[in-house]
C-alpha cells in the first residue's frame, strides 16, 4: 500500500517522539499538547474506530465539521491513515461519515450543510483532554466513547489503493489533493513562512486560505518537522506567542 501521510507521521514518530506537534489553546486559555507520539496513538485510535466501527475504508468520504481545534487535526490524520477522502463541511447525503464538533452537529442534522443522508454523525470532544461528551444530539454517537476502547497501533491496509487512485482532501468548491501532493503543499507553506526544524510556530484561529488551514494543524508540522500552536480566535497574540515561546505567524 502506497499511504505517504502514514509514512511520514512514522518517521516523525521515529525521529522525535516526546516532542510536541500540535498544542491547542482554547478560549478559556486551557492547553492540549500532543507529541509526536501521542498524536500518533490518538490518530491510530481514532483510525481503528473509523475502519472497525464506522466501516470506513479507501476512498470512502468522510465529512469533517470541526473548527480549529486539536480534535480536527487527530480525525483528519486518522481519515488519511486509512486513505479516506476528507471532505471539510461536506454535505451528509453526499459522504459515508460525519464527523462533527458540538456546536456543528445540530446544523449538521438540521440540514444546514446539506441533506442528513444514510451516514451516522460522530460528535467529537472538545473537552482539554478528549474526555465523552456529557449529552449528544439525538441520533449522533459520541466519538471519544468509541475511539477510546481501540488500540493506539495502527496498521494500514495492503490492499488499499495506491495514492494517486484516490483524493485525500476534497474541498465542497471542487478542489481536491491527493496524499503526496498534500505533503509537498504543507512542505511549501512552511517554506512560505520560513519554518524551520524544530522551530515553534503559533497561529491565533485558522487561516484565512481553506487549504493552509486544514494543513497547518496537521501536515506541516510534520512535513517541516516543526510544531504548531494552535489558539483559539481572541486571544492575545503576542501572549501566546511568549508562553509558548514560539513565533506568532499571522
């Protein structure tokens, strides 16, 4: 099987596993830090809850309604893990899953972003530390709950497709990238902001370009070898930038 995103988060894994990858500051300033192995191991359980439970493989499509938050980079990496195609605010009729925080999964259910179609509807945690959700819309299952319980190794299909059968991100505009050219995209927006090995950056809410903002909490740091802090929208900027002892990229 041919899966680059897998690979790389291997050899990031290897490299240098303590080190922190994705850290998220929430509104109320609480913290979530991931290493490089823990995100591993979460994206690995999450992965086996899609495959095992939600029966999600290759090329299936899976609807992303999460902010920027930590849980969206886990549940996007675990989508890829498996090869499947990450649709961010892709409608429900029109995906195999649904994959939603708390305050999305009402307009996800309501039609908001399209018809409700046959799929189940996950609700992740935003909790700091992934905890279940304490109430659930009706109908929705509660993604932490099912992930938890699955082991935080994953092994890949042998048999999936290669990469370049299948989309691994695919925006509602029409757009849509394939695992390695997802690589090299996160590879050139480090470039762009000068990202170096090692180097901590952090980004105050997601960016303003669709594609920078469902790669900078997930593939970059990665690709770049670097970390990201990723903080809510209204915090102080400058704040964070000197708690984390990372550059603020704006």
């Amino acid at each position: 099987m041919s899966n680059p995103i897998w690979q790389a988060l291997e050899d990031r894994v290897r490299r240098r596993p303590a080190d922190p990858v994705v850290t998220y500051i929430d509104a109320d300033g609480q913290r979530t830090e991931l290493s490089a192995k823990t995100l591993a191991n979460n994206a690995a359980k999450a992965a086996n809850a899609l495959r095992d439970e939600a029966f999600v493989e290759a090329g299936s499509r899976v609807a992303l309604h999460v902010p920027w938050h930590w849980q969206r980079s886990v549940w996007t990496l675990a989508a890829w893990l498996i090869g499947a195609t990450v649709v961010p605010g892709g409608s429900p009729d029109q995906c195999d899953l649904v994959i939603a925080s708390p305050t999305e999964a009402p307009g996800v259910l309501s039609g908001q972003f399209g018809p409700t179609g046959q799929g189940e509807v996950w609700v992740v945690s935003v909790h700091p530390f992934g905890l279940p959700n304490p109430s659930l819309p009706e109908g929705c299952l509660d993604a932490a709950t099912i992930a938890r319980i699955q082991p935080d190794a994953f092994a890949p299909d042998p048999f999936a497709p290669h990469d370049d059968a299948v989309s691994a991100l695919a925006f509602v505009s029409g757009a849509s990238f394939g695992q390695q050219d997802l690589l090299q995209r996160a590879k050139a927006i480090g470039e762009t902001h000068l990202l170096n090995p090692g180097e901590r950056c952090a980004m105050i809410g997601v960016p303003v370009d669709e594609l920078e903002g469902w790669l900078m909490g997930t593939l970059v740091p990665i690709s770049c070898d670097a970390s990201i802090v990723m903080a809510a929208p209204g915090l102080d900027a400058e704040e964070i930038a000197k708690q984390e002892s990372a550059r603020l990229i704006v």
